[in-house]
C-alpha cells in the first residue's frame, strides 16, 4: 500500500478509536484505484474543528470558510476536515467529480455513491448535477480540463454541455484559486487535451485575472503536443510571451519575479549567446528553461549539459561567494555605506566573474587599492 494512503490511514484510524467517523476521501482514492502516487491526503471525520484541533493542537488551519486542518506525518500533508452534510455520502456527494467523491474506510471498503468507481475505469469526469455544482462553485469547471490534462481522461457529454453554458460564471471566482489549476494542467501529461478542452468548452476568456485570447490557447495546444515538458514557470512564461506581457500573473510576487526573468532572457538569447556575465546574471536554473523554451518554440538552442559546463567554471556563481562582503570594504576603505559602496561591490564582482583577478580577499584589496591610485 502506498506510503501516503498508510499515513491517512493512521489519522482515520486515530479519529475512530476517539469514537469519531472517518475516512480518506477525494484525489488520494482517486490515485490509489489508478495506481497514481497521491500527492496528499483529504480525511473527513465526524468531529467537530475543534475536537479536530483539541487532537491535533499543532494542526495548520489554512481556511476557516472551509474549517480544514493541516496535519503533518513526516512530510505528508494530511488535510482533516469535518464531514459536510449530514453523512459521509451527502459528503461525497457534495464534491467537484465523482472519480473525486469515493470514501476509503478503514476496513478497506468503498463508499461510492456517485458511480465514480466506473468513471475511473472508463476514464470519464464527469460532475453529479453539473449545472447545480458549476453555479455553487465555478471553479469545478476549470477543474475539469485540469484533471482531464493530468489523468488522459474525457469530459462527459453533459458536464461538457453543462461547461459550455455556465462559462462566464468562471469569471466571478478569486483569483488566487487559479493558480493552483492552471499550473496543475499546463504539465499535465496530457496538457495537450487540457488546452482543447479550454477552448472547446469556451472557458478560456473567463480564467479569473488571465483571460486568455483564442490564439494564445490554440498555440499552447499546438506546442503542449510536444512531449518536452517544462518546469511549471516555464509554462507561465510561454503564456505571458504569447500574450505580449499584456496578462496579469495570477502567481505570488516571487513567482511573478521568476517569471518576468525568464521571459527577460528569453528575448536577451534572440541577440546574444550565453557567456559568462550573461550565464550568471540569469542563474543556471533560469538559462535552462530559456532554452527549453526556445526549443519548443523550434529555436536553436544549448543543450543543458553545454550550460552546466560553463556554470561550474564561473569563479563565483552568488555574490556570496565574493572572498570579501560589503563589511570588509567599508572596513578598509574606512569609509560608511552609501552607493559607492554597491557599485565597487559590482565592481569587484565583475572583475573576478571575468577573471581579472582571483576570489581572494589579498588580491581584492590590492586591486581596490591600484584602481585607487589610479582614479
Ligand atoms: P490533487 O491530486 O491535485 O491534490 P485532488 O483531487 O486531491 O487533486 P484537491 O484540490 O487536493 O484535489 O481537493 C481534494 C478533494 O476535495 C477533491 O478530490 C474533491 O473531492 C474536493 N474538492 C476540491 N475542490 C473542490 C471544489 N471546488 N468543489 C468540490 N469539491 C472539491
Ligand atoms: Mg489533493
């Protein structure tokens, strides 16, 4: 059994001898049928939040709208929530798809009361009263070509339809709720049908804060065929590319940074090769997915070992690595901070990147003192 479902399965069977209800639910019984790693556990239990929290008093709340508490086992994130409705089936049957609304107890049974069971088997998501659910939370919809992207499977004939119709609805959800989405469906192994399915179904002009124009969908339909997969910035990178920078990142201010810096150097690499300056301005990490980029845009591009190799002879790759900090200037110089400072810092950094001078603390103190007498 998979390592994750046993340590959901410890949590279920820790709520039931404290006398409560519980199961493990949603996409970790979704995964284990599939024989899928699940990437965390849902457990629903009868207990209140706060019987959930007097049990687990280090437990994480990380939505009070949705009374979900986060345990952690040895790096496995345990979502415990209070059961929703009455009973573990009003429970499932309250949720996104039914492959998503089976309960695994812990005797080993199966509460299915949605048929979700032969919708796995037959690769099918498909939403128990559509048009009901997609009202009382448009974001479902969005998670229909997100999952058909990660697990190959097809959308029913009616919760299609139902997409089809209630589209615009999309538009009212929170934009941070999409990020988790969209990502999860551009690396999608079959991201390719989750960009037709965004397309077919009319939903793409509705992604909260993205709102994508049609020709930028098909593309990143075309360009998902290939089998070359992106880390998930590199996606995000594309998509902002192809809508000319006009979109707004609906991603935290870090990833937004990331983001920007990749499509940067996407543009620097249509003028220059990568050397030195330009290898460690950019990092290894971001110069790796630009060239990523560039070969599923069909652009010449470095192999990823090419780059490795002129990484690792750069004499520094932070500035961290500088053989003397702001401190040990300012010490010699005997001089306070102040721009001077930053700029001779760069400087400095320059001249060892370059090789000029060695990253040691001796030969960067006489070279500060020649250019000294120099000036
Ligand atoms: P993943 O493998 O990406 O974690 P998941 O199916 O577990 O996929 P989560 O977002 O972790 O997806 O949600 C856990 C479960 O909660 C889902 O399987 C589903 O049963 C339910 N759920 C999540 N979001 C919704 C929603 N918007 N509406 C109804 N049910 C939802
Ligand atoms: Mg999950």
């Amino acid at each position: 059994m998979d390592d994750v479902i046993k340590k959901g399965l410890s949590i279920v069977s820790e709520l039931r001898d404290h006398g409560f209800e519980a199961y493990i639910v949603g996409g970790a019984v979704r995964d284990y049928h599939i024989g899928r790693k699940p990437k965390d556990v849902d457990v629903v239990t009868s207990a209140s939040p706060d019987e959930i929290r007097t049990l687990y008093p280090h437990a994480f709340q990380i939505n009070r709208q949705f009374q979900t508490l986060t345990v952690h086992l040895q790096k496995v994130a345990i979502e415990v929530s209070t059961l929703r409705g009455g009973s573990i089936e009003d429970d499932l049957c309250s949720r996104d798809f039914t492959i998503n609304a089976m309960a695994l107890a812990m005797n080993g049974d199966i509460i299915d009361p949605t048929g979700g069971k032969t919708d796995l088997e037959n690769g099918v998501i498909r939403s128990f009263h559509p048009e009901a659910r997609f009202k009382e939370d448009p974001l479902r919809m969005l998670r229909a070509p997100r999952f058909a992207s990660e697990l190959g499977f097809t959308v029913a004939k009616g919760t299609a339809e139902a997409i089809k119709g209630s589209c615009s609805l999309l538009a009212d959800v929170a934009v941070e709720r999409v990020e988790k989405e969209l990502t999860q469906l551009m690396i999608g192994t079959h991201r390719s049908s989750g960009w037709c399915l965004l397309h077919e179904t009319g939903l793409y002009p509705f992604i909260p804060g993205v709102s994508l124009s049609k020709e930028t969908v098909l593309r990143m339909k075309e360009i998902s065929r290939s089998p070359g997969l992106l880390p998930a910035d590199g996606f995000w990178a594309i998509l902002y590319l192809l809508e000319n920078r006009s979109m707004k990142l609906p991603l935290a201010k870090e990833k937004k940074k990331r983001i920007r810096t990749i499509v940067h150097y996407v543009g620097e690499r249509q003028n220059h090769s990568w050397n030195e300056t330009m290898l460690y301005q950019a990092s290894l990490s971001v110069a790796t997915v630009v060239e990523q980029i560039r070969a599923l845009f069909g652009q010449a591009s470095v192999h990823e070992e090419e780059l490795r190799q002129l990484w690792s002879s750069l004499p520094i790759q932070t500035r961290t690595e500088l053989a003397v900090t702001g401190r040990d200037v300012m010490a010699h110089f005997q001089k306070k901070g102040g721009p001077w400072l930053a700029d001779t810092l760069a400087d400095i950094e320059e001249a060892v990147l370059l090789k000029h001078i060695e990253n040691e603390k001796k030969s960067i103190i006489q070279w500060l003192e020649e250019r000294r007498v120099e000036s």
